[in-house]
C-alpha cells in the first residue's frame, strides 16, 4: 500500500510541477523582508588573518525571536575581496572555529559562519523532529509559514543582507556574490537560499543532501529498502510520507520544500557533495536529479564515507578548489559521464591529473554497508573509459572520480553513481 500511495504522489507531483513553483516560500522571505537587525560585536586578530564577530536576529517567526551569530574569518592574504563563503550551520560550537579557519585559509576568501540554524530547540524539539513537527503542523493548520525550512532560509538571507551591508565598512568593498554551502539540513536549506536569491549567490556547494525530487526518492527508497530509510523515522513515525501521498495540503508541503521544484533557479555552479554509504539515502540517489538540474554542475561522492563524510580532504580541498574558481570567475570543469551498460566513459574539456574508478558489490541494491574498491579507469588526456562487468549474482555499484588541480588544492569530480544488477 505504501508503494502504491507514493507512487501516486510521484504521478501528482510530475503533472503539479510544470509550471511556476509554489509561491509559499517567496511569500513569507517578502513578508519578512527588513526583519533583520545586526550589530558588530567584536574584531580580533588571529594569526595573520582576524575574525570578526556579528549578532544577527533574522526574524521573529511565530512569536518567537530568531537570534544567530553570524563569524566571519578572513586569511592573511584574502584572493578576491568582493566574494565572501556563507557557511549555513546549526549549534555554535568549538569545531566552527577550526572549520571558519580552514575554509578560510583553503578557499583565501572572507569565509562566514552562520549559526543557530534553524533556533533550536522550539517546542521542545531539535533538528530533524523539530523540522517534522512543523510539518504536521502545517497539514493539520495548513498556515503557509509553518514549515521550518522557509524560517530557515530566511535566516540565511539576513545573512546575506548583513554581509552586504556591512562590507564596506569593514572590508572596503562591496560584494560581488556569495558561496553558500551547509551540511544535510543545513545543505537542504543552502539549495533553497540559492534558489531564492539567485542574483547574490554565485555559487553553491551543498553536502550530504542528496534528496532532491523527493516523491522518487521516496518511491525509490521504498523499492530499494523496502521502505523510508531509517534514518528518516522523525518522518515517518508522524504519518508524513502517507499524507504527502493522500492529501491536497501533503502534496503542496511537499513542493514547497523540494529544491527540486526551483531547480530552474539553481543556474549558478554548483559542487554538490555526498557519501557513497550515507545511511540516509539510496546509493543512486543522484540519478534521480541530477540530469534535471541545469548546469554548470560537479558531484563529488566520496568513497566508503556516511553522512559524516570522514574523509575530511576530499571534502575541504575540492570545496577550496571550487570557491577559488567560482571566485575568480573561472570556469569550473566540464565533466560528460557516459554509460551504456557496462562500459563507461568519461570526457573532459581539460586534462585531469588523476583518474580512477571506484566499485561496490552488495546482494541486494541496498549499498550502505558496501566497502568501496578502487579500479583503474584507463585513458589518456581528456578521454577515460572501462568496462564494469556484471556480477553473476547480486548488485554492483560504481562511479568514476577525476582530480583536477587548482592551485596547490585538489578538486575531486565524481560520476552519478550507478548500479547493475540482474
């Protein structure tokens, strides 16, 4: 039954899609438009660089003040002056401080920290439960500013404002554009700010929300898993997928908050970041957005990593080579991944410096304990190629990573990850 309900939605949505998007969300960030109020707290050298401290009240959702800090870390040397890094975050904690300190010496741009997103907890909940008791508020109210993704985004675009606002003052210039990036809700919550504020954001680097289209990766979760993942029980235990698939409000809540509906937006590049055995999603789950969304565009998946994506290097190094670029208004990589069954081949507009291919084998297409194996991808110059033979029995999963440099970073493109099976 429960196959059959999402697959409904899938129908639905497919034929309420075309067209303009929902209008909830535009709605509310004009309703609160002005909302923000900022202040400079503090500016303190640290090493070369200095740190600079900004209380931020994005808005007053529900009767209840959203207060943030927004930090910005500056390097020694900043590269390009008028572009700045958005880094969407939840607690402030001690690791903001490493990571506000890395991200700003990889990249050598003005990175920001935005934290308290989403102002936790409310109604004595947090993170992912929080977010699905809005939800069901919304489908038992249906009052448009419910769910907890539109306070969110707006947080993010008094960030933006703030930033603009106080640049001259205190970096002598004015701001080109902004990198927004965020991790799982906080990556959800990027794609929406860049879609909504398209003309500010010049790039996008999203990790570990590999979501988007959500009634087929509903759909698919349930033909691969059986069912939702685990991971999204604060979802599931409240009745959200059932009555995403049977109600008028369920299908609308389900657009509102899908990047996947303002994809059209999303024109500006973008390095979206995942793990190939993160327990929230279906190994493949990129194939079921990723041709939809327009380009420039880069994936990196990186290999035998979960949601946590241990593997810090890849991650912050591809993010400081990505930032560079988009900085800098050059042009990212262009990346063609083909395949026809089992060969696979890769075409690229430059040459990358390493080249490879990364294989699972699982007995079903549930790939979240699969352990991850490097393979040779063979070629030369910008032409790579293989053949990935089908297993006897059981699945096989694969993709192909480049490495291109820039500068002394590594930036690391994956493939869609794939599947054969039987």
């Amino acid at each position: 039954m429960e196959r059959l309900l999402v697959g409904a939605l899938v129908a639905a949505v497919s034929v309420v899609g075309v067209g303009e998007p929902p209008a909830e969300l535009y709605t509310y960030l004009a309703a609160t438009a002005g909302e923000g109020t900022w202040e400079v707290r503090s500016i303190q050298p640290v090493g070369t660089g200095r740190v600079t401290e900004i209380g931020l009240r994005s808005q007053t959702w529900r009767g209840i003040p959203w207060d943030h800090v927004l930090t910005v870390y500056e390097p020694g040397e900043v590269l390009v002056e008028d572009v700045l890094v958005l880094f969407i975050s939840g607690d402030p904690g001690p690791g903001d401080v490493l990571l506000g300190r890395t991200g700003a010496a990889l990249s050598g741009l003005r990175f920001a920290i935005l934290s308290g997103v989403p102002n936790q907890p409310l109604f004595g909940l947090r993170e992912d439960a929080l977010i699905a008791h809005t939800f069901e508020r919304y489908l038992v109210e249906g009052d448009p500013d419910w769910p907890l993704l539109l306070p969110m985004v707006r947080s993010a675009h008094a960030a933006l404002e703030a930033l603009d606002a106080l640049a001259p003052g205190l970096w002598g210039t004015e701001l080109r554009g902004v990198v927004v990036a965020g991790a799982s809700k906080r990556g959800w919550t990027a794609y929406l700010t860049a879609a909504t504020a398209p003309a500010r954001v010049v790039g996008l680097a999203p990790i570990v929300f590999d979501f988007l289209n959500i009634p087929a990766q509903l759909q698919h979760q349930e033909e691969v898993l059986g069912g939702p993942s685990p991971m999204l029980d604060a979802y599931t235990s409240r009745g959200l997928t059932r009555a995403f698939a049977t109600s008028e409000r369920g299908l609308r809540l389900a657009q509102i908050v899908d990047p996947y509906t303002y994809r059209h937006a999303l024109t500006m590049p973008k390095l979206i970041i995942a793990g190939s055995n993160d327990p929230y999603w279906t190994v493949d789950a990129t194939s079921l957005y990723w041709p939809g969304l327009p380009d420039p565009k880069l994936l990196l998946v990186v290999p035998n990593a979960g949601h946590g994506l241990l593997d810090v290097f890849r991650v912050v190094s591809s993010v400081g080579a990505f930032v560079r670029l988009v900085a800098r208004g050059e042009i990212i990589p262009t990346v063609r991944f083909t395949s026809d069954g089992a060969r696979v081949g890769v075409e690229t507009d430059r040459e990358p410096d390493e080249a490879r291919l990364w294989v699972a084998a699982s007995a079903t297409r549930d790939f979240r304990f699969a352990r991850w194996e490097e393979r040779e991808l063979r070629g030369e110059g910008r032409a790579w190629e293989t053949v990935v033979t089908p297993p006897d029995a059981g699945y096989l999963a694969f993709f192909a990573e480049l490495v291109f440099a820039v500068d002394e970073l590594k930036l690391y493109v994956s493939s869609p990850p794939q599947v054969l099976g039987p």
